[in-house]
C-alpha cells in the first residue's frame, strides 16, 4: 500500500486563481493558463465577469476547470471590497488549494492581504499596473502605486507578462519573475479553419479591443483623418466611440472572439495606438495570423516589437501615418514572416504554460523541503 506520503505525492496539485478582470486579452490569457495547466494540476477559476467578458465564456474553458463566481469581486474600489475580501477567503478555504495564483489588480490586492503565502504559496501576475494609466490624476496614480509597493510586501511572488512590467515589478519587490505572455495558435488555427492567413488579404487598418483611453482612440482617429483613402476598421465598441470620427473608419460593435478573430483574418494591417499596455493579446494574436503590425513605443509593445524588424514602433502621428502607407504600396514580407517565427518560438501558450508549471513546482518543492527540515529538528 502507498505511504500518505506517496498519495500526496500522485495527487494533482490544486491551483486556484483570483480573477476580477476577466474580459478582452487577460480573459484570453487566462482560458490559454487554466487549460493548459489543466492536464497537470487540479485549476480552480474564482471569477468576476465584465461586459466585455463572452457570454459562453464556460465554453471556453476545459470540462475539467472548475469555476467558481465571485459576487462581490467589482471594477471599481467600494464597500464590495470587504466583503469580496471575505468571500474569496471562503473560497480558499473550501479549495483547499496548494498554489495561489491572483490576476490583475483587484484581485491583486484583496488576495495578498487575504493570505499570508506561508503554507499555500501566492503568486500575483499584474496584467497591467494601475499606476501606469495615463488618463487618471495624479493622486490615484500615487495611491495605486502606493497601494502597491505596500502589497508587495507580503509573502507573494510577482509574476510579470512582459519585461517591461517585470521592470516596474523590480522596483516594488525582488521576488518577481516574468513569463512573457503566450497564445494558443492551434485555438487560432481552429477559429480560421486552418486558412493562409497572406490569401484574400486586404489592406485595410484595423484594432481589436475597448474603445477606452488605454487604447488611443483621438490617435487612431487622426491617423484615419491623414489617410481619408484607405478604410479603418475598430472591431469592438467602447465608452469613447463617439471620439471616432473620421467617415472612413468603421465600428464593428462587440464581437465574440471567433468573430472577431475570423473579421481581423481579411484585413491586412494591425494598428495599435495604445498608452500603455501589459503585453497586448490582440497583437501577438495578428502577429500569428501574419498582419504586419503598426504599434505604439510603449512598454508591452516595444518589449516584443523591434521597430523595422517584426514590426513598426511609431512615437508620433507621423510616425504611424508613413508607416502605414509604406506598406500600402509594398508588403514588407520578411518582417511579416519574423513576426510569425517569433510567435512560434516564443510568444506562444505551450511555452508560457510550461513556464508557469516549472515556477509552481519548484515552490512547492521548496516549501517541501523546508518543512521536511524543520519535522527533522
């Protein structure tokens, strides 16, 4: 017969994650985790949903993750917090997990004050800071940095998406790791029914995601007004649609992500004018799809971007207006087909899950040992 030891040692390790905010790319990082880390561990999903999140979003995940809502988890700081501090420590505890992992800020915070990582290890991956928002005053952006560096300092180890992240992280804490954000390209490949993403390609200019300040709808409007000849296309919808102005750019409206990906696949040019970013979903999804991509000099774009070379890194209106015609008149193949390798080699799901998996269980590991020293004397 087994040893209670050997048992726990054949048990698969439960991973419970905290997640606020499950809508647009960090749902798609999420579903790519939680599956893929499924076949290994026992994931738990404590969830909120957003507008952006799918309505079948359950569909999205493996039949053996299990989902669990959390009622009080809310967007914005209210008295909700308190109870969502109590809620997902119920939820701990009735788990039972032996990995915690939180996403994004709210969850961020309320998870690192709720548990005190000595005998169930936290992990926390921002997806973004807070602090790094640009269209939120000066006080907020102290406090959520304050907030922050004060959070840091529990037992919890960072897990950044980006290396410029990872970057802000180091200052915060040294416990901090990155694992640069992945997708699942056979998801994509499924969605497009295995089609060459370089046939029936027009080159029209197109976005995925909110219509939100973080995302730079006034550029992205002006661009469109300095090339009144070529059609620009924002799929998704968002509370600044009405900044979108210029009579050649259309606003699909919300669109699941099938739809979304399956209108992105006919267009030919990717343009990104966020403010800030973690490490964008939608851009490494249309450097799969092979579209030649026009972004922002900013972090999270610039760590996967190099300008000329799988990309275009843009600093100005300008900048992003000759950009795009250059490639109007000629497709730039050879940074098309590095965007696509870089994809392959590394900004994939199977890699940053493997990542992920190896960090988990070396500390678990690690906690294993020192407890095993401590029984000893």
């Amino acid at each position: 017969m087994l040893s209670d030891e050997g048992k726990e040692n054949m048990r698969k390790k439960k991973v419970l994650f905290f997640v606020e905010a499950m809508g647009g790319g960090v749902f798609t990082y999420i579903t790519n985790l939680a599956n893929g880390l499924s076949e290994d561990f026992d994931v738990y999903v404590a969830y909120a949903v957003r507008k952006q999140t799918p309505i079948n979003y359950k569909d999205y995940f493996n039949k053996n993750v299990h989902l669990i809502k959390v009622n009080s988890f809310t967007r914005q700081i209210s008295i909700h917090d308190i109870k969502a501090f109590f809620e997902i420590k119920k939820i701990c505890k009735n788990v039972n997990p032996d990995i915690i992992h939180l996403h994004s800020s709210k969850a961020g915070v309320l998870g690192r004050w709720a548990f005190n990582g000595k005998n169930i290890p936290v992990f926390y991956t921002p997806h973004g800071y807070s602090f790094l928002m640009s269209n939120i005053n000066p006080f907020k952006k102290k406090l959520y940095r304050f907030v922050e560096f004060i959070s840091a300092k529990r037992n919890c180890t960072t897990i950044s998406c980006s290396v410029g992240e990872n970057r802000e992280t180091q200052k915060l804490t040294s416990r901090a790791f990155h694992v640069d954000n992945g997708i699942n390209v056979k998801d994509i490949d499924a969605v497009l029914n295995n089609q060459d993403s370089n046939k029936n390609k027009s080159k029209v200019v197109f976005t995925i995601g909110r219509i939100s300040t973080q995302k730079g709808p006034k550029v992205f409007n002006k661009i469109a007004e300095s090339l009144p000849n070529t059609k620009f296309v924002w799929i998704g919808n968002g509370e600044l649609r009405s900044q979108l102005t210029s009579p050649n750019i259309e606003v699909t409206g919300w669109k699941n992500r099938s739809e979304a990906l399956k209108l992105a696949s006919k267009y030919g040019i990717f343009l990104l004018t966020s403010k800030w970013e973690g490490l964008p979903i939608s851009l490494l999804e249309s450097m799969c799809m092979k579209k030649v991509c026009v972004v922002s000099n900013v972090s999270g774009n610039n760590n996967v971007i190099v300008n000329k070379e799988n990309g275009y890194l843009c600093n100005s209106i300008d900048d992003y207006v000759n950009a795009i015609k250059r490639i109007l008149v000629d497709t730039p193949n050879n940074i098309v087909n590095s965007a696509y390798n870089d994809i392959m080699t590394h900004y994939n799901s199977n890699i940053m899950v493997k990542e992920y998996a190896n960090i988990y269980r070396e500390k678990l590991w690690k906690i294993k040992s020192k407890n095993k020293s401590q029984n000893l004397n």
